[in-house]
C-alpha cells in the first residue's frame, strides 16, 4: 500500500512528464476534462484538471463534476503514474476501474503510449 | 464463355442485358451510351482488349479513367487473386493482418519521400475524404482549396472539394468551408490561402478536368505556400498512380512530396476495389488521438491487399512506367500528324505518358468522335468535367501494333466527321 | 508461403506475427496495434471456415463479430469463393460506365426479392457510400434538404453518411460538417412528428440500431413512420447494412414490420464476405431523378462485374441453405442460453435482446463491454462491444453456426461473466 503522499508525487512526476512532452500536448490539444482518481484501499481521492491538453491543475480530493474517474488500489495508482505498468490491460482484467466513455480512456491511453512507450 | 455461344444466342444476351440494365439500372443511361456507340456489353477482356458479346473487338481506352493500367484480366493478378481465395476472405476491418501489414509497407517504400501510414478504403472518394477529414482533424483548421474542374469523387467530403457545380446542385447543402480556384496559377492560391486553410487538394493531372498538366514550378510552388502556411498538401494521384504518367507516381516528375497522397483505381488491379490514403508520420498522431474514429468495412480486406501486393509486383517488375513513356512517345509522333491533318477538328494535344487529351475545337465533337471510334474498334469517352476533351487512357501493357492501331481509328474517325461537316462553333 | 494448408512450424507462425506486427506498427497504425494488444484482441487471422476463425497460431475462435455482419454466409463460403474463381476465367471488373451485365442481372434480383417496390439499383463499394447515394436521391428527388436520423444511428464515416452518424466523437474533429442533419431519439414517433419541417425530405433509420447497442425498433414505430413519411411526402430510408441478408430472421428486418421504405441501403453480407459491394435500391419514382441526372452519381468500383456475379452467388446461397429460417432457430437457441444467463447474473446482465442473430447483451457499467471482450476471447469467441455503446456486447455470429456452436458461444459467456462476477466481488472486498 502507497501512501497519499507518494500518489500526490506520483501524480506531480506524471504531470510533469505530460507537459513537459511537446509531442503529446500537441496531440491532445483537443482535449478538456476533469479526471478523478480515487484510491480504494485509504479514503484519499484526487483531481486533475486538463485544458487543451496541459495538466493545469492537481487538486487532493474531488473538485468539480468529473467526465473520468478512476478507481484503484494505492499502489496501482502509484504503478501507474510512474509508467510501471499499461493501465489499459489493467482496467480490462479488472484492475484498475475507469468510468467515462471508451474514447477517454483511450485518451489516457495515448498518455502512456507516449510517454512509456515500451510499457 | 462468348466463344461458345452463337450468334444468335449472342445477340439474345446482349438484348436481355440492355433490358435489364434499363428496368433496374438507370435507363437514361442505357440510351445514352447506345447513342454515342458505347452500348457495348464486354464479354472477353484482355490486356489493351474488350471484346463485345457479339464478339466484336475493341481498344479500351477508357480502362475506368485509369483503373486498369496492368491490363484487362492481367494473368498474374488473376492467380494473385485466386492464390489469395484459397486462404482468404475479406477478413475483419477492426483486426491486424498481414496482408494489410505487407501491403502497406509496400506502399511506404514505393511511395516518395516520407510518406508512411496507410488508411485503407475501398473507392478513390473514400480515399479523399479521409485525407480531407486527416487534415481537419490534424491542424485543427477548417477550409479545404481545390481547383477549378478538379474531380475528386462523389463522396461528401470530395464532392465539396470537385470543382464542377453540375455535381452539386440537385444535392442542396455541401460540407462547408471550400474554396475553388483556378489551376496551375499560383497567385490564386497564395491569395486564396488564410490562417483557417487546413489543406489544398490537387491532381497533378487533371483528369475528368480535361487532362490538363500542372506545372512543376506550380507544384513546388505549392509546396512552399503550404510550408509557409501549415498547410497540408494533399495529391489525389488516383488516376495519376501507378505508371500512368511515365513515373511510378505524377509527383516523382517535380520530386515535391505531400502530406497526403491519395490512390485507388489502378491499385486493384482491373480486379478487385481497394484504396489508400497514405500520411506522413507526424500525422499519425492523430489517427492515435482519435482512434476508431475513421472506419471502413470493406477497406483494406485481405484479398484486396493480395491484390494490390501483386499489382505493384507486376508494375515494378515490368517496367510499366517506362514502358508507358515510351508508348506514349509513340502516340505523340501520330498526334502530331493528326494535328496537322485535322486543324478544324483537334485544337491541341495535351499528355503525360499515357495519360492523354485530345482538345476539340468544341463540345459536341467529342461525343461523336466517341461513336465513330465505336464504329473503328475504339473505346473513348470525353472527360467528365470538359467534353471538348477526349480523354485517351489505354491500358500500361498496350503494346506498339496496338497503339498504332488507335492512331490509325483516330484518323478514320476524323475524316468521317470532316466529311460529314457541321464541326463549326456555335 | 501458404499460412493455412502447409504445417508450419511455432518458429514460423512466431515469425510471421513478429513481421507482421512491426508491419502494422510501422506502416499502418501503432496505437491500434497496441490497442488489440492490450484488449487481447491481437488475433491474426489465419483459416477461416463456416463460423469459425483460427489465429495463425492455430488457435480456433467461434467468430461473433463477423465484421459486423459481412459473412452472414459463413467465413470463406467454399461454394462462394468457387463462384468467383470460376468468374475470374472470365470476367474482371468491367467498366465503370459501361452497361454491365451482370449489374442488371443483379440489380433485377434485388427487385425480386426486397420489399415492396423497390425496383432500381445504384452500386457502389461500401455502406456508406450507399448511404450518401440515399442522401443524395432523397434531396435530389423531393427538392429538400433535411434529413432526419436517429441518435446513436450509425451510417459510415463519408461526408453525406458522417452527418447521418448520431455520435459525437466521430464528426466533431471533423466539423464543420454537411448541414442539414436532425437527429431525435430513437422508438419515438413524436420526436419525428417535431422535428418535420417544410425542408424534410427523408428519415434515414436503422430498422435494428447496430453499433447503437443491438436496439430493435417496435414494429408500431416503423408502421407509424411509414405513414407520418406518406402523408408528409417524405422519403423513408431503410439502412440495412447489418441488418439485411438473413441476419434478423427474415431476408431484410424490414419484412418483420410488413413496412416498406422508399429506398433501402444495402452492404456488408450482399457479398458474401469476399468483394466489396454496396447499394441503394429505390423505387421507379425516386429514379426519375436519375434519368435527368444519369451521371450524376458516379464511381469506378461500384458494382464491377466480378461483385454483382458474387453477390448472385451469395443470394443464391442464402436462398438454398434457408439461412433466414435457420438464424431464426439458432437466435431462439441462443435467446434462451442468454436469458438463463441473466437470471444467473442479475447484478451483471441487464438485458439480452435482439431478432434472429442479431443480438446483444447489456451491462450495468461502460467498462464490462471491454472486458467481457476480452474474457470471451480467454474462452474461444470473438465478440467487441458496439461502438457507439461500449455497455452492449454484440453476438453477431455467422448464419451457418451449428447447435454445438451456440452452446460453445454459451458456455463461453457463462465462463466469462463467472470471471468478471469473480473480479467484481474482489473489487467490492477491497
Ligand atoms: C482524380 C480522381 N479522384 C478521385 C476519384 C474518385 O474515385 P472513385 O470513383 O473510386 O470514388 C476519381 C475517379 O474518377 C478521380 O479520377
Ligand atoms: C448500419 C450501418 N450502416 C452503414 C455502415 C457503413 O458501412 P461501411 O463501413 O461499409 O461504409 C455500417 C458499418 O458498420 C453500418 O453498420
């Protein structure tokens, strides 16, 4: 089990990477959305926040009414944010949950793809 | 089949062909082509041939506006076909497959410059309005410029971008945000240009426009406009593909290499329906981004890749492109006869390799140049945007006897209207 | 190198898929790649026979995607795909303007055997190429513009078809689109009767909405539409691109219903799984419109010689083999298999739906769809979600699947919805 304080680093290294990566924010340019992510084995829950494809804002808990929301373990969690493992065959064999339409999962797809694309 | 049969049963199939065609077909249409001599029924085909039930042969040279260039019923791709029936079917457009994968690393080599990704479809217009949508999608712009009497396929996207209004009219609301200007002159373009044009389209040969050749300078100019401007250059290449012009492709001439190319037609072969939209990789992040958002069921099938594998193995392997350099060096020298023999009747000679034009001195002698080619063992038809213009696009495997033979039905045929007259303007 | 008759060896087979992923990687497109990876879906198909498919590992899978239903005949149907050879000693494609002959032969079978009076045929490759020719008659015919179609319809991705698509995702990249589209809910006669205008000149509807979610529309519905159309002098357009050629039970859905529309567009299975082939049939009104505008609509592969004598032979086929009888019977065996189902997982099934073997299993959640894809794959059945709903899984097998075929089918879904149960109880207990 990850701490929150390590999904908050987590997220903050993921973020980083994201905007850092000119590629990527140039393909998801046309994407605005609200994501939540909640981690199912401690209360804690997080928010992030995407304009035209940057990552403008991280919040802990929820805020705003979400379009994505994502539920794992801790761990996964922190998995994921680092590039450890393909978030997509995870939330096929069950693992990780996702909730929004099939397009914006795809979307975070593209993310990894990216960034790790050997994952 | 038809050499078994005898006349008369010959003669009975054609009627009841021209009988069916008309009750649920499209009887205009029927009528039509039988007044212009063209209510031929193709029983045998092979290479620069077809022949009619009745047995009569004829030179094709409509070959599809280009879909034919490795010849009619070409015995190669005939047993590529067959060969590909034994294991396969269409197979599922959602799935990967090596035909698919072995086609479209085909297509990158052969294609110039960077050109990478393909999207396969199964029409030329599909192929457009692919390209078109990639181009939206891509830069985020919204208008499309295209040419004048440009053809690009009666799908929705291509049809907007056409340069002819009789393909529109009766249809009510087009897809916005096209403009058409004149080709071949740059200046229009670069005024035509703003900060929303996403892409200009082009055939570096008009084709149903009337054949008519862009120049190299207007091309690389092109290139330069669209670089200055993020601007996406597409090259509908459907007729122009595939050793038609003298090249492997229209653009190997000016050595300019688009964003898109597009190519249908000749790629099946005379055989089988498949096109592709090919892209450079940058733009395939994109088709990343939006995933599953351009589908074709019948795109890029199995058998349609075996196909167009074995129709770039024949071209290549036989030299079609220059081959057709040199048959159409050969035209040339019988034109330029005709030129002089008949100047009330042929104004100008317009060509690249095998993709000629023969300009009229006016409209209705296109028409009846078509009949009494009919009459000589010739198919023509004027172009689909111009009919002052006869287009001439036999087969690549046409040989010199053949090419002989359609000067020769072309000085017969304009002597006849010479004799018969009424050839003046009005 | 033959893939399917020669034995080749696991190196072989291991080699052939390492080249032709990086093909596909490097030349076609690598995020799907990655995609079918991920969703396990990373099938390369090798034979093909009846209902089933074999990955070229030889892994054997009972097809219940069939490509959203273009091989109603069966994959690679012997008798077919010996037509067309037999056709290739004689035929190729033909010319696009000339009167082919086998076009009229079997433009004059479509009359025989559609609804109605639907009488005339205009060709072309894919569904949604015929959807446009649709759009564009309907306009060109009645002098409007207007079209009416349904929310979450789906008719193809081309600039007459895309409008027509009730989905966002697929146009709004490529905005601004042909204007003119109105979509209403579907099964709801008084959002047609609202949304009729001056300008309306056609409903284009899905007589069962495929990648809508399996939806079926009530035969009242569609015997209402037929009269609102009637009395409004509006085209009634039937796109039976998945639905026709036996696949609900009947050789076109729309005879369920007795209703019948004023042009019908046809695709996917009218080829029997071999060559792309498309039409829209239409009435002898409709084609005055083309005798004043007989090349007005025009393309170089719409039905070549080689297409129409294969779309004979598929008709022929269907006609012989009963294959709208038999997919009646074998969709009430499956109908029965995937009730007990739901009554077995009523947290996970909502519903189980659909006519003939056009049928689909509904889910609580947008995620079960891809997963349960991805379980039935695990047990041996290959079935995707419908795209414009992920919740609905589709069972959309071929009409030549055999009792034991549906029970494997079945069984199948039993094993994968016990895994997802399993998976579900799991997160619920974290
Ligand atoms: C230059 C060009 N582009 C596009 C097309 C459309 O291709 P298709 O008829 O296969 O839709 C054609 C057809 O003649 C063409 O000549
Ligand atoms: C109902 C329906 N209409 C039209 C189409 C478009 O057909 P195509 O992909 O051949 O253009 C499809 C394709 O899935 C379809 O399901």
């Amino acid at each position: 089990m990850a701490t929150g304080d390590e999904i908050w680093e987590a997220l903050a290294d993921f973020t980083e990477q994201c905007n850092n990566n000119k590629r990527l924010r140039k393909m998801q340019r046309d994407w605005t959305k609200i994501l939540h992510f909640k981690a199912i084995d401690m209360d804690d829950s997080f928010t992030m926040k995407v304009v035209e494809g940057e990552i403008v804002k991280n919040d802990k808990g929820t805020v705003g009414t979400p379009d994505i929301i994502v539920e794992t373990d801790s761990e996964t969690m922190c998995d994921m944010f680092w590039g450890d493992i393909n978030p997509t065959q995870k939330y096929l064999r069950g693992e990780i949950k996702v909730k929004g339409t099939q397009e914006d999962v795809m979307r975070i797809d593209v993310i990894t793809a990216v960034i790790w694309p050997e994952v | 089949m038809a050499a078994q049969l005898t006349k008369g049963q010959r003669d009975e199939i054609k009627k009841q062909a021209l009988d069916d065609f008309s009750r649920y077909v499209n009887p205009q249409k029927a009528r039509v082509l039988k007044n212009a001599g063209l209510d031929i029924i193709e029983g045998k085909r092979e290479g620069a041939a077809v022949w009619d039930i009745t047995g009569k042969k004829y030179i094709d040279c409509i070959t599809s506006a280009g879909s034919f260039n490795v010849g009619r019923r070409n015995p190669e791709i005939i047993d590529a076909l067959k060969k590909a029936l034994d294991e396969y079917d269409l197979g599922v457009f959602l799935l990967c497959s090596k035909p698919k994968a072995d086609l479209a690393k085909r297509l990158a080599e052969i294609t110039p410059g960077d050109l990478q990704y393909v999207m396969y479809g199964s029409g030329g217009g599909e192929a457009n309005d692919f390209a078109i949508k990639l181009a939206r999608g891509y830069t985020m712009k919204n208008d499309v410029i295209s040419t004048l009497k440009a053809y690009h396929g009666h799908t929705g996207f291509s049809l907007a971008a056409i340069g002819r209004d009789e393909y529109r009219k009766p249809f009510g609301s087009m897809v916005p945000g096209y403009k058409h200007v004149p080709y071949n002159n740059l200046a229009a373009m670069e005024e035509a240009v703003t900060e929303d044009t996403a892409a200009i389209i082009i055939e570096l040969v008009q084709g149903e426009g009337g054949i008519h050749l862009a120049t190299d300078d207007y091309v690389k100019g092109l290139r330069k406009l669209c670089d200055d401007h993020e601007v996406l250059l597409i090259f509908d290449e459907i007729q122009t593909g595939f050793g038609r012009t003298g090249k492997m492709f229209c653009c190997d001439y000016s050595g300019v290499v688009p964003d898109i190319l597009t190519i249908a037609k000749s790629l099946g072969g005379a055989l089988y329906p498949i096109s592709a939209t090919v892209y450079r990789e940058e733009l395939g992040d994109f088709v990343m981004t939006h995933a599953f958002t351009h589908l074709s069921t019948f795109g890029g099938s199995d058998i349609g890749c075996m196909v167009g594998l074995a129709v770039i193995d024949f071209i290549v392997k036989n030299k079609l492109p220059e081959h057709a350099a040199k048959m159409g060096e050969r035209f040339q020298k019988g034109f330029d006869e005709l030129l002089t023999r008949y100047p009330e009747l042929l104004m100008e000679v317009r060509r690249k390799g095998l993709m000629m034009g023969l300009q009229y001195t006016n409209d209705s002698i296109g028409p009846r140049m078509s009949y009494q080619l009919a009459q000589n063992g010739v198919m023509a038809i004027y172009t689909g945007n111009e009919p002052s213009v006869m287009r001439l696009m036999p087969s690549l495997v046409i040989q010199e006897d053949e090419v002989d033979f359609v000067v020769d039905a072309l000085d017969k045929s304009m002597s006849e209207i010479m004799k018969q007259g009424g050839i003046e303007k009005y | 190198m033959s893939i399917i008759d020669d034995i080749l060896s696991k190196t072989d087979m291991d080699e052939i898929r390492k080249e032709t992923e990086e093909n596909y990687r490097q030349y076609v497109n690598p995020f799907a790649l990655r995609m079918f990876k991920n969703a396990s879906l990373d099938i390369i198909e090798g034979k093909r026979e009846g209902a089933s498919v074999w990955d070229i590992s030889g892994q054997k899978y009972i097809d219940c995607v069939t490509g959203a239903g273009i091989f109603n005949v069966g994959r690679h149907n012997k008798e077919i795909v010996e037509g067309l050879k037999k056709a290739l000693d004689t035929y190729d494609m033909g010319g696009w303007i000339s009167i082919v002959r086998e076009r009229g032969i079997l433009a004059k079978k479509l009359a025989e055997i559609t609804p109605g009076d639907l009488k005339y045929s205009l060709f072309c490759c894919g569904g949604g190429e015929a959807i446009e020719v649709a759009v564009k008659l309907a306009r060109g015919h009645t002098d409007k513009t207007e079209i009416i179609c349904m929310e979450n319809g789906y008719h193809g991705v081309t600039g007459f078809a895309l409008p027509a698509t009730g989905r966002d995702v697929y146009k709004q990249p490529f905005a601004p689109l042909t204007p003119g589209y109105r979509h209403v809910r579907y099964n709801d006669i008084g959002a047609v009767e609202e949304a009729i205008t001056e300008e309306t000149a056609a409903v284009l509807l899905e007589p069962i909405q495929g990648e809508g979610g399996i939806i079926p529309a009530d035969d009242a519905y569609l015997r209402q539409l037929r009269e609102l159309c009637t009395k409004n002098e509006i085209l009634l357009v039937f796109d039976e691109v998945q639905t026709g050629f036996g696949r609900t039970g009947k050789m076109f859905c729309a005879e369920h219903s007795g209703v019948n529309p004023d042009i019908m567009v046809l695709a996917k299975s009218l080829s029997g799984g071999l060559y792309p082939l498309s039409c829209a049939v239409f009435t002898e009104e409709i084609a005055e419109f083309l005798m004043t505008h007989p090349f007005i609509i025009i393309n170089s592969f719409g039905g070549t010689s080689l297409a129409c004598l294969v779309a004979l032979a598929t008709i022929e086929y269907i006609e012989n083999n009963d294959l709208p009888g038999h997919a009646t019977r074998m969709g009430g065996r499956f109908m029965a298999g995937l009730s007990a189902l739901k009554g077995k997982y009523p947290k996970l099934v909502l519903d189980v739906r659909g006519r003939g073997l056009m049928l689909g299993m509904e889910f609580p959640e947008d995620s079960i769809g891809p997963r349960m894809a991805y379980q039935l794959k695990q047990n041996g059945v290959i079935s995707i979600y419908t795209f414009n709903n992920p919740r609905i899984i589709r069972i959309m097998p071929t009409l030549v699947i055999t009792e034991q075929e549906v029970d494997f089918v079945l069984e199948a879904f039993d094993r994968s919805l016990a895994e997802i149960s399993k998976q579900e109880e799991k997160n619920a207990a974290r």
